[in-house]
C-alpha cells in the first residue's frame, strides 16, 4: 500500500531537453554550460524555484527531464600503485531548466563506499546505469525531492569502490582526500572527465556543497569537514563516526579483532593491489595494543575540529551499538569549542536513519536546513530550538543546548549502595562467562564476578543527558585488566525495543519508472520489561590515563581508574531503581581479553559521575528484593554485518 504524503509536488512543464536519445557518456547535448555552448541568458535575481514570500524553494522543475551524468574527478593519488592517477566516479543528477537561464545550483552531495557493494538506506538501494554508462537510478530520495526544487544530487563512489579506481584506506586521509577532490571540481579547482576523455567543468554550479549521509557516508562528511575544504557549507551526519579508534575499541579494549583490513575488503575492490593495502591496515591498526597510534589519529576527525568551516546538522540513535552514542558526543562538544553552527536530533532508535523514524518532520527540516545554507533563504531555520530529543516513542522534547549539564554530580559508593560514602573495599575475581544478562540479574545478590551498587527508588524523574563515568580506586594482581560498566534501571515499563517495516510507503518526491521517490515506513515496538540498560563502558586499566602511552598496573599498589560510559539522553521515571554494575572481561560485547585478574576497589577513592538534572540519587536505606525476568536476551550488534 501506497500512501501520498499531503505534501503537494507540483511539476511545471518547461521547455527542457529530452534525454530520450542520451548516446555520449554525459549528458544528452550541449547545454550553456558544456562544451561548444554559447553565451547563457542573465539569470534571474530571484530563481524560479524560489518563493520569497515563503523563502523556501519549491518543486518547479521537471524530475523526469534532469540532466544525468557520469564524470571522472582527477587525483593526484596512484592508492593501487598501477603508475596511473586513480580517478572518482562521480554521478550527477541535476534540473535542466536552470543551465538553460544561466542560473546556477548547489549541490547535495552522498559520497559512500556503498554504491555497489551493499546498497543504501533501509531498502539497500543501488545505483543503476544506462546502456553508456550514465546514471539512471540514484539511491535515496534526495534526488526525487530536491533536484525539481532547485539542487545538484552528488553521489561519489569515494576511492577503491564502485568504479573509481584506487584502494581505499578506511576513513584514513586517501578517502577523504578522494571527496575533497570532488568539492575542488564543483568549485573549478581540480579536473574532470567523461567516460570518453571528454573535459568536462561544473560551471553549472554556485559552488556550495552540502554534505549528507549515513553511518560510513557521515563519517566522510566529518572527515572532509574536518579539512576545512572551501566550498562545504554544511554537513549532515547521520548515525557517523566521529573517531575511527573509539569506533573499534574503547578505552584499548578492541571490540572485534582485524575490522579495518575487513571493512575495506567488504566495501572495496578485489584485487591484488587492494588486498596489500588492507594488509597494511592490519599491520598498524595495533590491535595487540589497543594503543591510540599515528594510525588512529589520521583517523580522529575531532583534533581538527578547529578547520570545519561548514555548518553541521546531526542526529543520532541512543540505542546505537554501531555507531555508539560517544561519536555524535565528542564530536558535538569539539563543534561547540570551535563555534561551530550545529542542530542536534537524538531519537530512541539504534543505528536508523530518521527518513525512516521521523519521515515527515526530517523532511521538512531537512529541506529548511538546505535552503538556509546552500540557498541562502533567511528562513528561521537556526532560531529554532537547536536539539530535539526522542523522550518515549515518537514523543519529542526541544531543547535550547546539550548536554543539560556539563558538569557531572559525584554520586558516592558503599557496599551494594548508590549515594552514600563507604569505608573499606569490595574484591571483583573477573569470570569471562558472564554474560549481560547474568549482570543486570538478580541484581540484590551477591554474584561472584560482579558488584552491583543500587540506589533508593527515586523520589521523582531524573533526566541523564551527557556523557556518565565511573571513577574507581583499585588495586589489581595484574598489570592489566579489563574493566567494564554497566548504568541499569530497574522498574517495569514499555521500553522501545526496535523498528519493524510496515507494507504501506510514502512518496517524497517526483518520480519516474527507474527511479521512484516511494520507501516503505516503519512502525516503533515496544517490549514490557523489568529494566532497561542507560549506558556501557569499557576501558583497559593500563590505557586509562594514556590511551597513546599506556603504565601497566603495578600489582598490588593503588591506582585511579575511569571508566567512560556511551553518553545519553534519559528521563528515567519517579519511583525506579538506578544500578551500577561493575565487572572485568566482557567477552560479550568486546573480544576476549580476559586476564583471570583479581581487583580491589577502594569505596572511598570511588564514585559514579553522572550529568543528571532532577531527582538525586540516594542510597536505599532497607533492603531492597528486585526481581528481573529476562524475556528478551540482549545482543551485540555484529559489526561485520553492518546496518548500513
């Protein structure tokens, strides 16, 4: 079942070119701005995709009549070492009623190593290509809904994948160096070509870029924001990595062995060539170590926070264990010292695009937020609240700022309790076989391998927004150990639980019989259950006050350890139960490095850090029988089956 958003696409009917008998590899003849054109006609002061009195641009060009063409972007990188240049495939679908004025564009551009390999969005969509060669189908609606209202829809299979040439490194400086070879071509600082060898420039453009993608896709527009290209205006990172160490590991406890070398593989081509190049992943990824290395830093778009010149708009699921909720944190914070002009969505969802959560609203605001930046319509766009957070199923809450506070309340440790200082210490003997399901149960118990510390119910909600740590002094038998945490609570409720596609779709956007602007919607389920995980950390006790230098522990003698924790943005109800639970190894949730350590933990020298405004937390002051029934065992995402 179909359903039409209410949303009116109107199409005027104009005289554009046919692209019946496109035969070159390009576009279907010469236009004002290709080869052997003459002079365009002045544009117009106010486009005609532009309302001024809405200050909005509107549907007007013909979706079925844009120019579609395949270029060929210059580098001056040899990534597969073959003596020649590689080259960018770059895809182009654009209105022919502007190049026919003299009126130029910008762009939205969705550079990704997904195009052939694994497809986009929720329905693994892919391009496809015409009998020469040039683009027919352009994953995604961006092209249905924006291209008749007056934007250039940009996908670039980024080097080593899809038919670019080259290998790619895995977020390291050749890939990102291979998108803002792109971004020069759209500004007239680099080269292109047809698939004939055809010069081809992009004087059709105002030069402004924005920016959009998902997971990988995200994580590119950090990166290549991060360089300070001129000419992005702005990004729009959904569901990205911010640094690619913390995507692997934390804290030096890797979460799965060998990722990059197969990452690149899983996106990249099979060739000889390539496969040298991820061996070279391999061997400086440190996976030994867990150390953060050069390696690492070239990947760590945060440090150069200070270079983005582009606006950013992002959003983020706090139930991600893919791209984990430390990514838009840290990346967020970094924009924020360097006054960056940022917007935050953070909805209950896990690694889900908000096209498929929030359809109608991210539309909407998506288009505002590109017509403010690449259009330059004063539309109000950044005097609205700047951060919209998902409270309970589709249930939003707008606020001025994130986090709420930025300066965690220390919450003191006693035996078994939350929020009352203790004297003495409490031993933790790691067991590798314990499970999360294990930890959060019984949590009353005493249970070998595991402290738990429970408050009182709380004496009304309490909002966590930001990013917890666990702070502990401790001594250890090793000079080494794992440490993990979990933040819990407990109390029955409906909790989200996922996302199910429904059989009925809406439309965004024009459409034509190879490229249609209509996806399936989804439906949020719940799950009534007894408690609900807040967040999880991780860290290796000898990287904790170097992740780049790590001090083995000196067994027996004291030492502080903090344990970060994934941020979040929680209301967590009047009357719940707040837990922490601290164990070692974590063979769940990251590889198995269990080191048979046993550690001390000094109750005074520790505490939980959590930025929380409303009720405190406070120590239960009789004994507390909390029973957990676990109906629904929880599960690592798969990192080598990602959700792209």
């Amino acid at each position: 079942m179909t359903t039409v958003r209410a949303r009116v696409t109107i199409l005027v009917s104009s005289a554009v070119l046919s692209l019946a008998a496109v035969t070159g590899p390009a576009v279907a003849a010469p236009l004002p701005d290709g080869p052997g054109a003459t002079a365009a006609p002045a544009a117009p002061s106010v486009p005609q995709h532009v309302d001024a009195r809405t200050k909005s641009t509107q549907p007007v060009y013909d979706y079925a009549g844009a120019i579609r063409e395949s270029v060929y972007v210059d580098t001056t990188m040899d990534t597969d070492s073959d003596g020649t240049n590689d080259v960018i495939a770059v895809d182009i679908v654009r209105p022919s009623e502007p190049a026919l004025t003299g009126t130029k564009i910008p762009v939205i551009m969705d550079a990704s190593p997904y195009y052939s390999c694994c497809g986009r969005g929720n329905e693994n969509e892919k391009k496809t290509y015409d009998g020469n060669g040039v683009i027919r189908k352009m994953p995604l609606f961006y092209d249905n809904y924006f291209v008749p209202r007056g934007y250039a829809m940009v996908g670039v299979d980024i080097v080593g994948t899809g038919r670019s040439t080259g290998c790619g490194d895995v977020g390291g400086r050749d890939e990102i160096q291979s998108v803002v070879d792109v971004i020069d071509w759209l500004n007239g600082r680099n080269t292109a070509h047809t698939a004939d060898g055809q010069k081809v420039t992009a004087s059709w453009t105002t030069g402004a870029v924005g920016m959009i993608g998902k997971s990988y896709d995200g994580t590119l527009a950090n990166g290549v924001a991060a360089t300070g290209v001129k000419g992005l205006k702005t990004i729009v990172p959904i569901s990205a990595i911010s640094s690619w160490y913390d995507y692997t590991r934390s804290g030096g406890v890797p979460y799965s062995d060998d990722y990059m070398p197969w990452l690149g593989g899983y996106v990249g081509h099979d060739s000889a060539a390539c496969d040298e190049v991820r061996g070279q992943l391999g061997d400086n990824d440190d996976d030994e170590t867990g150390d953060y290395t050069a390696f690492w830093a070239e990947r760590d778009y945060t440090k150069n926070a200070s270079k983005v010149k582009a606006s950013v708009f992002m959003t983020h699921g706090l139930s991600d264990y893919n791209v984990q909720t430390n990514h838009f944190s840290q990346w967020w914070s970094a924009l924020s010292r360097n006054n960056v002009p940022r917007k935050l969505w953070l909805g209950l969802e896990d690694h889900v695009d908000p096209f498929e959560f929030r359809r109608d609203e991210w539309v909407d605001e998506l288009h505002k937020w590109f017509d403010y930046w690449l259009q330059g319509l004063q539309n109000g766009v950044m005097k609205e609240p700047a951060v919209s957070v998902e409270t309970s199923p589709d249930v939003w809450r707008d606020y001025k700022t994130w986090p709420a506070v930025n300066r965690p309340t220390a919450v003191p440790l006693t035996t078994g309790k939350l929020g009352a200082a203790g004297k003495g210490s409490v031993q933790i003997t790691d067991d590798p076989d314990l499970t999360e399901d294990d930890i959060v149960a019984d949590p009353s118990q005493v249970i070998a391998g595991r402290q738990m510390f429970l408050s009182a119910p709380l004496s009304a909600a309490m909002r966590i927004s930001g990013t917890s740590s666990v702070t502990l002094r401790l001594k250890s038998d090793s000079t080494t150990t794992p440490v993990t945490a979990r933040l819990i609570e407990y109390g029955d409720a409906q909790r989200y639980s996922g996302i199910r596609r429904t059989d009925e779709s809406t439309c965004e956007g024009s459409s034509t019989d190879y490229d249609d602007s209509c996806y399936y919607t989804v439906e949020k389920q719940t799950t009534q259950s007894d408690h609900g995980i807040v967040s999880r950390g991780w860290i290796d006790a000898a990287h904790s006050k170097s992740l780049s230098e790590p001090t083995p522990l000196k067994p027996g003698q004291w030492t502080t350890v903090n344990v970060p924790l994934r941020s979040q943005d929680q209301v967590i109800p009047k009357g719940r139960i707040v837990g922490l639970a601290i164990t070692l190894s974590d063979t769940e949730w990251t590889s198995p490095n269990d080191t048979g350590a046993t550690v001390d933990i000094d109750l005074a020298g520790s505490q939980l850090n959590i930025p929380a405004t409303g009720a405190k937390l406070t120590a239960p002051t009789k004994p507390q029988s909390i029973d957990v029934d676990i109906t629904t065992p929880t599960q690592r995402p798969d990192l080598r089956d990602p959700k792209n």
